[in-house]
C-alpha cells in the first residue's frame, strides 16, 4: 500500500508560554484527533509517564511535549470542554495517563475502538484501520524510539502527527457510513471466529503432519456449537452443585455435631 503521512503545519509546545495560543487555535475546532507517546519499556512492569500529546485538524497538529511544560492547566481544561469533540483511538487509556499529570474531567472524547464493529471493522488497530478506510498505509517505525528527548526528530514529529491525524480521518469515515445492524454484526463475528478456528486448526493439521500423523476429521460449526453448549451446560451443573454444597455448609457448618444431634435425638 502507499505510505501516508500527515502534510500539514506541525507545531511543537514545549515553553509554557506557546500553550495558550496553542490551547486557543485547538477550542476554536469542532472536531479534533487526539494521541499520545510514552518513553516505551522494555521490562514488565515499568511504565513511563505520558511524555507527549499530539491534537490534530486537518491543517495543523500540535505537540504538547509534557516532559518539558507538565501538563498546563490550560491543556487540561480544553480536555474538559464539552464544546470541542476530542477523537482518540483506545482513548481511556490516553486519558488516564494525561490525568495522572493534572486531573480534571473529561468530556465529548470519543473512542473509535468502541465503535468500529458497528461499522463491520473488526481490526482494533491504528494501521490496520486506516488502511481498511483509505487503501493506504501509515508508517510506525518510530513508535518505539525515546519521546523523552531533549529534541524530537523530524520523523518523530511526523510520526506523532500523523497518528493523531489519522484517528480524526478514521472517525469522519466512520460517520460517512451506516452502521450494521446488530444481527449484521453479530454475523460478521461469527464469521471472523469461524475463520480465525479454520487457520487454527490448519496450523495444527500442518505440525502433525510434519510428524507424520494424519490429523483427525474436523468438526463442523454445528458440531463445534454443540459441543460448545454442552460444555456450558456442564458448567452450569457444576456451578449450581458447588452452590448447593456451600449453601449446605452454611446451613450446617459442623457435620459431626450435627451427627451426634441426631444421634440424641433417636436415643431419646
């Protein structure tokens, strides 16, 4: 696919003095696409702050460094505008990171991860949507380079733009389209699991003949859905008979002195 990258005026924040102008120009907006870059980790467990955030129009997309300015309260204050629409892609996630440096409320952000099925896009990803949406594809070969630097390069710069530029063309191309009806979708999932099942069992197929073995027959969806409801309606027993026993013990937590009760009682 063609590459694409956003080809509009790239403003870079990072002297407190640049925010309110910024901050201006962006409550101006209806509509803006929002994202944001952390310093990556390479250890489990290890996370970094929010270091970067990017809000794009179609013209001009600006880069908050917060490394260098923290989070102004100018910045925080757009985010909790319900007049602008603030577009992001796993948007919570952003949120929260940008709250741990200045809390306030947010309003009128809207998450596309949580919207795209209704259009019969499966695919939660920044790239794999946009190239669903436009047959074109953006890079990400500087997701994971230091957004702490004293200095962004210029590929990073367009890089950042570009994400949050992106996400904004995704959700106007998602409002250009009708949604599927919920047994449309419903359907497509299906699908995607019947299909994501088949090249499972495919890979599986090609390992044991590798080893010589002939694989066994497949079951078919119908099998499989069987064999799938009779599982739950195990589990259910299972369920229902460990809550009998509970409440059982509940009822009579001492067995042995119950027993001897009993005993007494027919002695008697």
């Amino acid at each position: 696919m063609p590459v694409q990258a956003f080809e509009g005026e790239v403003f870079i924040i990072d002297q407190p003095m640049q925010v309110a102008p910024a901050v201006d120009y962006l409550r101006a907006q209806k509509m803006v696409g929002v994202d944001t870059e952390s310093r990556p980790s390479f250890q489990r467990g290890t996370h970094y702050p929010t270091a970067l955030v990017q809000i794009a129009t179609h013209e001009r997309c600006f880069l908050f460094r917060l490394t260098h300015i923290g989070m102004p309260k100018e910045l925080a204050d757009f985010f909790a505008d319900p007049n602008v629409c603030k577009v992001g892609l796993a948007f919570k996630d952003d949120i929260n990171g940008l709250r741990r440096r200045r809390n306030f409320t947010p309003a009128n952000c809207i998450d596309i991860q949580k919207m795209v099925t209704q259009y019969g896009l499966l695919d939660m990803g920044l790239q794999k949507l946009f190239a669903i949406c436009f047959g074109k594809k953006i890079s990400k070969s500087q997701q994971l380079t230091n957004w702490e630097n004293s200095h962004l390069t210029p590929e990073q710069a367009r890089y950042a733009s570009t994400d949050a530029w992106a996400t904004l063309l995704i959700y106007e191309d998602l409002l250009a389209h009708e949604q599927l009806s919920p047994e449309e979708v419903a359907a497509l999932v299906r699908e995607e699991k019947e299909r994501m099942i088949e090249h499972q069992q495919e890979v599986q197929d090609l390992r044991l003949r590798e080893q010589g073995i002939e694989p066994p027959p497949h079951l078919t969806p119908e099998e499989r859905e069987a064999h799938q409801r009779e599982k739950r309606r195990e589990a259910r027993k299972r369920k229902r008979h460990n809550k009998k026993l509970r409440d059982n013990e509940k009822k009579n937590p001492s067995g042995d002195a119950a027993s001897g009760s009993a005993r007494r009682k027919r002695g008697s």
